[in-house]
C-alpha cells in the first residue's frame, strides 16, 4: 500500500492512502496490452547515460492511471504530454478519463509513428495527436505557447527539463496543472505541490486558491 501525502489550504499535510481501483488498472491493462509493458522496478532510471534528452522509458500502465487520478483528470481538460513516448498518457487521458483533447509531443520519430498507431481512433476523431518536436524550443512553439492547456504531464530527465523550467513556471503561474512523474519539481520554489506520492514518483502542483 502507497502512501499520498496532500498538503493542505493550511499548508499541513495529511497522509492516505492511494486507491485507485486496482479491478479498473486490470480492465485497461486487459484492453490495451500494447502499453502494457513490464513494470520496471522505482526509481527506473538509467545511471551513467547521458540524459540530456531523457530516453524512452515508459510508465507503466498502473501508475499512468493512478497519476491522472492525483491530477483529478476530466472531460473539463486538455493534457499536453511533454515528451510523450509511445502516447500511453495521451491515450489514458481521453479514452479513460474522458478529457477533451490530449497532445503528445515527442522528439523521436518512430515513437511519433507508433503513438499515432496504437491511438489511431481517437487521431482520427480529432482528439489525440502527437507531434514531432525538440522540446528545447519551447519559446518558438505555437502548441506550448498556446493558452489551451489545463494540465501538463512531464517525465523528463531534470538535464533535460532545466531549459524548460521557465515554461513550467510560466503555465503554472496562469492555472495550468502539472503531474510530474519520477523527479519532483520541488526546486521551482513557486511551484506549489498539492499532492505527492513519493513510493509511487508522482508530484501533483497545482496553484492555491486565493
Ligand atoms: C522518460 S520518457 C517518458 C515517456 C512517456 N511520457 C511515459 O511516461 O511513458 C521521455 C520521453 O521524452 C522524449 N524526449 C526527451 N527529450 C526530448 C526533447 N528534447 N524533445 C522531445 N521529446 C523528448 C524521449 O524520446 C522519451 O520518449
């Protein structure tokens, strides 16, 4: 059993457990198995390389569930998915949490390729798309600029992520939630955390309401 830690309007924290139905991660694994990959043990990472572009190294299936969970996902929201892989939040986002419009943005082309493949319904109704792009040009890109995001999803090696820190801020700043998997933004000093799971690697920020 995982232990959640939500941090209060007082700004204390209690502690619950996670319980994310355990039947409904089974029903989506069952019906999805090609994002269902073997679970690697946490924190997966791979020491020595150089992470400047963090690899491909999906979440499982489970904890892509229990993430969008913690970030309260609905049919209100529009997910972007910084460094998407083979789409698996994008997918979960719309097909099982209902939301509006997921994008992917993803740097290496096959993985563009098969996203769009194993999403290719929703692709085509207009609801998923991923994109080819190098995250790094944050400042010239009309998709992370643009104002219609409600939550961003970020697993990105912190090499790699520095450079967007800035961005990360900014649509923090104008509402935007963001769930950060295996590294935790804690160092965004005016980012706040709303929820954590820290046996799971999951950081839900969210800004306070005034
Ligand atoms: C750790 S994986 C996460 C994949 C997926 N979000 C998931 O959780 O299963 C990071 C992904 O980001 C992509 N990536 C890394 N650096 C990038 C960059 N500068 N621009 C676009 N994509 C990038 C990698 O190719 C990889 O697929």
């Amino acid at each position: 059993m995982t232990t959640t830690s939500i941090s209060t309007a007082s700004g204390s924290t209690q502690s619950k457990a996670a319980s994310f139905p355990a039947d409904q991660i089974e029903q989506f694994r069952c019906q999805y198995p090609d994002y269902d990959e073997q679970e690697s043990e946490f924190p997966l990472w791979i020491e020595g390389v150089d992470t400047t572009y963090a690899p491909f190294i999906p979440t499982s299936t489970r904890r892509v569930l229990i993430a969008l969970d913690m970030v309260r996902l609905s049919s209100a929201d529009k997910v972007l998915d910084v460094g998407s892989g083979d789409g698996r939040f994008c997918f979960a986002a719309v097909s099982f949490f209902g939301a509006q419009k997921a994008l992917g943005i993803e740097y290496e082309q096959d993985l563009v390729e098969k996203s769009t493949e194993l999403a290719q319904d929703l692709v085509d109704q207009g609801r998923i798309l991923f994109q080819k792009a190098d995250l790094t040009n944050w400042r010239d890109s009309p998709t992370m600029q643009s104002k219609e995001w409600t939550v961003i999803v970020v697993f990105l090696s912190p090499e790699g992520g520095t450079d967007m820190e800035e961005w990360l801020v900014q649509e923090f700043e104008r509402g935007v939630r963001i769930v950060a998997l295996v590294f935790d933004l804690k160092h965004l000093k005016s980012l706040h955390c709303s929820l954590e799971d820290t046996e799971e690697g999951i950081w839900v920020y969210e800004k306070q309401q005034q």
